[in-house]
C-alpha cells in the first residue's frame, strides 16, 4: 500500500466520500453564470487549438483510437467513472456517427453511482460494449492493455496519484492516449497566496448579494478560502497531478485556464449571478478579463486542465502562450513552510520572470481598468454616441442559436 494511504483517517475519507456522492444523481451540475463564463473564456481557448467544445474534444481523441483498432474494439477505461454520464455519452455520439468499435470500462469506488451508470446504459441500449468494477484507484493495477485512458474530475480524489499513473503508463498502448480534465491547483482547492489576494482584493468590493452563502444561510463577509480535503478527498493532492503528468508523460492538447474567477461561477456563489442581468453579467465579465489577463501575465497559475498526454514524444499545441512549462509551478515558486490555509503573503512571482511585482501589477490592472471603464461612460453618456451604439446594434443583431455547452 501506498505510503500516502498509512493513515488512520484514510477509511474515515473513504466513507465520507461514499455518503457524500451515494444519492448524486448529477455530479457536473453547474449554475448558469458558469456556462456564460465559459462560453466567453474556455471555449475560445478549445477552438483556437482546433475544437468546437468540450464533447468535440473528447469524441475527436476516441475516434482517433477507434479508427487505429478497426476492425477490433477500442478499450476506453474512465478512471473514477462516477455516474458514467460523460463517458456513456462519448460511446452514445459515436455510435451515431457510424463509430461502433468502443468498449467502456467504467472503474469507481461508489457501487451506487455504478449502478447508475449501468442503469443509463440499458436505457440507450449500449450495455452490451459497457463493462464495470468497483474499484479504489488508490491500489488499482491494470489487467490489460488500455487504448484510451480518461480522467474527468476524479484525479483531484486520488491520494495514490504515483502509483495510479506508473499503472496507466505501463498499460497505455503506444498510439494511446490519456484524457485528462481536472483541476489542478493547490491541494484542497485552496487560492495560492497570490491568488488569494485577488480574489480577497475584488471580495472586498463585491455587493453583498454576490457573497452570499446557501449552505451558511448568510453573507460571507471575508472570503473563506476553505481547505476541502479536511473531510473528504476533494482536492487532495490537486497540486501534485500537473508535475507528476509531466514527468511521466508527453502532453499532446494542453489547455489551461480559470483562477481568481472560479469562486465567483462555482456551486457555492455561482448561484447569486442572474444571467439575464446586464449589471451580473459585467461584473463577472470584469473578474473573467482580469483572471485572464493575471493568468497571461504569470501573476497566477491555472487551476483547470484540460489534455491529451501520450507515452510518446510529440508536439505539444496550447492556446495563447500558455505551455506545460509556463503552467508548472516549482517548489522554488512556493514560500517556505506554507501550508494550505495559511498563507505567507504574496509570492515574488514577477521577479524571476522579469515581471513587476505582483502587487504593483495588480494595482497597474486595477487603474487601468478604471480608467478604461471611466472612458467608457463618458462616451456612454454623449447622445450621439448612445444613438450610433444603437444603430450598429440594431444593424449587426442577429437571433442566437443554441450556444452548447462548453
């Protein structure tokens, strides 16, 4: 057994987790202020890199292993299945492709979410090419070999990351290919300090609907950067599963995005922000340029991945600048003695890259900003401007289609 499991509160975590996601029917649910981000920052960083979405993604990498089978099957094993819904999914749209030649092997600890996948299978009449197991990742060894290889959120659970991926990499074929869509920041989900101070910086600034909290039934008056892996696995070792791809694997789609602008569209505050509200609408759309522009100029690191990694060298695409390298945080990166939740103050990020100071940056961020913003309004309020802003509207509106999901 792994050194990480020889804990007594280990089998405490692993019952916490069962409860936890027994009767969750819908894991991915996310509130609209989520897909609206998404659309304007996440999207735009799938098509520059050849993807309509998320789906195009994933269905585009298994067509790829399911054409190198053909005639035989593909094996797809999904690495923390969950309800299956993502990876039944896969299977479901390329059947109506033509594509027929995917098996899935779904592994998960939870027997009740297995259960629900099976159940999804049936429905759609594809259990006959779906095969389960309750499995903990934590000591799982590999029984065959594997074509694809797929993560979807479940690789921030897993405490025994080193031995899950000498599994994966022992097993993958060589044309092979391992995605992954995770989260990737500090463990337990907790803002890196420099991070923390901008999410504190807008929190401070923030109308108080916007910090409001349903599990506590009030206002959050200071943000509370909670440690989620206390309780449970959530986030567990999330730092480590960037460097510990890296080292035992080639990235092939590398996409990286979203840091200060997570707390604001997730489950918890997600839900303050009406999308049918202009006012909602430039708020989060501030907190997107500006995580955005930090994440571009190396003042933060992302927290979310989604990638392609192979056994094999081969060359890498990413959007914008934002390579493995650049996204890698180094234990010289880090102050010393820092735990999560106890924060040392901001880190001197810029220095080694040539950079300001994160705190002059930030303060640079927010003036020009305003000054933009001030130069807006008073255009804003000028007639004839507000007559021609209405003309080109009326001239370039066109009825939106059905945006998708991102």
């Amino acid at each position: 057994m792994s050194s990480h499991l020889e804990n007594e509160s280990y089998d405490t975590k692993v019952s916490a987790e069962l409860a936890r996601y027994e009767a969750q029917e819908e894991v991915h649910d996310l509130p609209p202020i989520y897909h609206y981000w998404s659309e304007r920052y996440c999207l735009p960083l799938l098509a520059e890199v050849g993807f309509a979405g998320l789906e195009d993604f994933f269905d585009e990498h298994v067509a790829e292993q399911c054409e190198i089978r053909a005639p035989e099957r593909a094996r797809l094993v999904s690495l923390g299945a969950g309800n299956g819904d993502t990876e039944i999914g896969i299977l479901d749209r390329l059947r109506h492709r033509g594509i027929d030649n995917l098996e899935l092997v779904l592994l998960e600890l939870n027997p009740q979410m297995l259960a629900r996948a099976t159940a999804d299978a049936e429905r759609r009449g594809i259990s006959d090419r779906v095969v389960s197991a309750t499995v903990d990742l934590n000591d799982w060894r590999a029984d065959a070999d594997t074509d694809v290889y797929f993560a979807n959120h479940s690789l921030h659970h897993v405490v025994a990351l080193e031995d899950l991926f000498t599994e994966v990499k022992r097993s993958l074929t060589a044309d092979g290919v391992f995605l992954v869509n995770d989260m990737i920041g500090r463990n337990g989900h907790v803002r890196w300090p420099e991070a923390g101070d901008l999410v504190r910086w807008i929190w401070s600034v923030a109308p108080e609907r916007y910090r409001w909290n349903p599990f506590q039934a009030s206002v959050d008056e200071v943000y509370p950067d909670h440690d989620c892996s206390t309780s449970g696995f959530e986030g567990i070792r999330a730092q480590d599963i960037l460097p510990l791809l890296l080292d035992r694997f080639h990235p092939d789609v590398f996409i990286t995005f979203l840091n200060v602008a997570d707390p604001f569209i997730d489950r918890i505050y997600g839900p303050n922000f009406d999308v049918s509200n202009p006012d909602d609408l430039a708020f989060v759309d501030a907190v997107g340029r500006l995580d955005d522009a930090a994440i571009d100029l190396q003042l933060v690191t992302p927290t979310h991945l989604i990638a392609s990694f192979r056994s094999r060298p081969t060359a890498c695409r990413y959007p914008r600048r934002r390579s493995p390298q650049r996204t890698l945080r180094t234990p010289t990166d880090e102050p010393d003695g820092v735990q999560p939740g106890h924060d040392a103050g901001p880190l001197d990020a810029g220095e080694a890259l040539g950079l300001r100071e994160p705190e002059a940056a930030i303060a640079q961020l927010r003036r020009e900003h305003d000054e933009a913003w001030g130069r807006y309004n008073h255009l804003r309020r000028r007639k004839a401007v507000r007559l021609a802003l209405a003309l080109a509207a009326a001239r370039h509106w066109r009825p939106r289609g059905d945006g998708g999901r991102g």
